[in-house]
C-alpha cells in the first residue's frame, strides 16, 4: 500500500499542477526583474563643494523624500559634462531627480527632475541643462527662498546684511556682525561660534524684531551647519 501511495500521490500532483483554470491576477508589465535602466547626460558643477555628509546623486524617489535608488554623479570630465546609468529602477518609482542626499539617502534639495517616460528598450532618457550643484549655490536658494524679504530682497538689508546672491558670501564669512559685534556671522570650521548658525538653530534671536530659530527647513540648517564646519568655501 505504502509504495502504490509513494507512486500515485506524485503522478496525481503533476496532473494537477497541469490543468489551467484560468488567472486570478492581471498580467506582470513587460518589464525585466532588475528594472528600467535611467540614462543620465548633462552638465553639473559644484560636486566636490559638497562635505562628506552629502552626496549629488541620480536618485529616484516613490511617495517620500528618502530615495529608492540612488548612484551618486561620478565619471565627471574637465568641462562638467556627465554620461552614466542606474539600472534598477522600478515601477515604484514616480520621480528621478539630480539632487542631494544626506547620510540617510534622504532628500535635501533637487536641482532637476522627470518623471519616468519608459522606451520601448526599457530605459529612460534624462538630459538636463547645465545645473550649478555647489554647497554654497544650494545655501543661497536657502536665503533666496526665506530671507532677502528683509535681507537686500526690497533695497533694504536688516541689521546692514544683505543676503542677495551678489553679495551674501562677501557680507557673511568672517564679519563681525552688527547684532553682536564680538562675534563673526561665520566662523569658518566652527558653526557654534557663527552668529548665522546660532540665529537659525537657537534662541539667539528671541528678543530681535523678529525670531529667526527654525527660518529655514531642518534639511537647510543641517547643510548649513555642515558647510560652515567644513571650511564655509564658495
């Protein structure tokens, strides 16, 4: 009995496994296991400004600011010109972008983006226009965006700063400031003795006209924070 068992029981599984009762799900999209493949030219400067804590990458992005895949921008010639590829980019995937990673591959600003536009090869093409990826560049579209209002925006500049592009980097890094003349507005190498990083990130300014503390998103004061204590280069 045992070894008629031993006998039927595989030949009924094998009868089974070949009937086809037609699928219970929707086909898988054409597409290989590993993913698309993201093909990326263009012209960047402005990497190696960046400290260690920091990366410019390609990376793609679902619904949240940590970055499904990344590969940081490599392979860079004299002039700035760059050709690389990121294979493994999956469905999940709604944004690719040349941005900047923290330590975390979470998102601290993007220079350019597309949205994924499949070939028939399964790759994705990704040309963009010149783009200034410096340190510096993404701290003055910090201030641009939270502080010329009051700072050289309207031909005004509080307390004699002016922040506007053309002269921010001039008016900041070793001045005395006028607020507290015993300090520099940026120490370069130490964020905690620059007036700047203290205004942003502490309590410094409680009794001025207006409270600076949290101004700029999380992500503006660490890089601020990090290109400080890195040198403060332009």
């Amino acid at each position: 009995m045992k070894m008629l068992n031993s006998f039927f029981i595989p030949v009924l599984l094998l009868s089974a496994a070949s009937c086809d009762d037609g699928k219970i799900y929707e086909d898988a999209p054409d597409i290989p296991a590993s993913g698309m493949t993201v093909k990326v030219s263009g012209t960047v400067a402005g990497i190696d400004s960046w400290t260690g804590d920091y990366s410019v990458c390609v990376a793609g992005f679902g619904d949240s600011d940590f970055a499904l895949i990344s590969k940081p921008l490599t392979a860079i010639d004299d002039a700035g010109n760059i050709n690389i590829e990121m294979s493994g980019v999956t469905q999940d995937v709604t944004s690719i972008e040349i941005c900047a990673l923290n330590r975390l591959r979470k998102r601290v600003v993007s220079f350019t983006s597309i949205t994924p536009n499949q070939n028939a090869d399964n790759t994705i093409d990704f040309n963009f226009s010149p783009i200034d990826a410096g340190m510096y560049s993404t701290i003055q579209g910090f201030f641009n965006s939270s502080c010329v209002q009051c700072h050289g925006g309207s031909n005004h500049a509080a307390a004699g700063l002016n922040l506007t592009s053309a002269e921010s980097y001039r008016q900041l890094v070793g001045i005395a400031s006028v607020k507290s003349p015993d300090l520099e507005r940026i120490t370069p190498g130490n964020a905690s003795a620059s007036l700047l990083w203290q205004t942003v990130a502490g309590d410094v300014s409680s009794s001025w006209a207006y409270n600076h503390r949290d101004l700029l998103p999380s992500a503006g004061a660490d890089v601020m924070k990090s290109w400080i204590d890195g040198g403060a280069r332009r």
